[in-house]
C-alpha cells in the first residue's frame, strides 16, 4: 500500500471465523465476519468474511467502524 500510495483496501473472502480489530506497523486491520457456534461452542463458517486495511494517515479520519459479529 505505502509504495502504490492507496488509502484503504478491501480484502474478499479472507476465510476468517472471529471478527477483530488490530494495528501492525501503524496500519488498521478490521476483520468482520458474522461469528456463530454450534451447540457445543466451536465457530461455524457462515461467510468468507470481509476485511479493510487503512493506511496510518487515515486510521484518525474514520469516524466510527462497526464489524459484523
């Protein structure tokens, strides 16, 4: 992203099962995903999941972000 200079990316089907939120090397990762259990508590694959990469620069832009699950 720093070499082609772009703001945010969004990732498709990333596969993910719990949602999440994190920084590495300054850069916003959120990862969304509607997380369900079965009856005896393991994580079901409901979706491929979806996640944003936002750039350090812009991460105090965002106003308000919300992930599935």
């Amino acid at each position: 992203m720093r070499q082609k200079k772009k703001d945010i990316a969004l990732l498709t089907e990333t596969h993910i099962k719990e949602p999440d939120t994190f920084k590495t090397e300054g850069f916003l990762l959120i990862r969304s995903v509607a997380a369900q259990r079965d009856p005896k508590g393991k994580l079901i694959q409901t979706c491929t999941g979806v996640s944003l990469l936002i750039a350090p620069h812009m991460v105090a832009m965002i106003q308000d972000i919300r992930p599935l699950g």
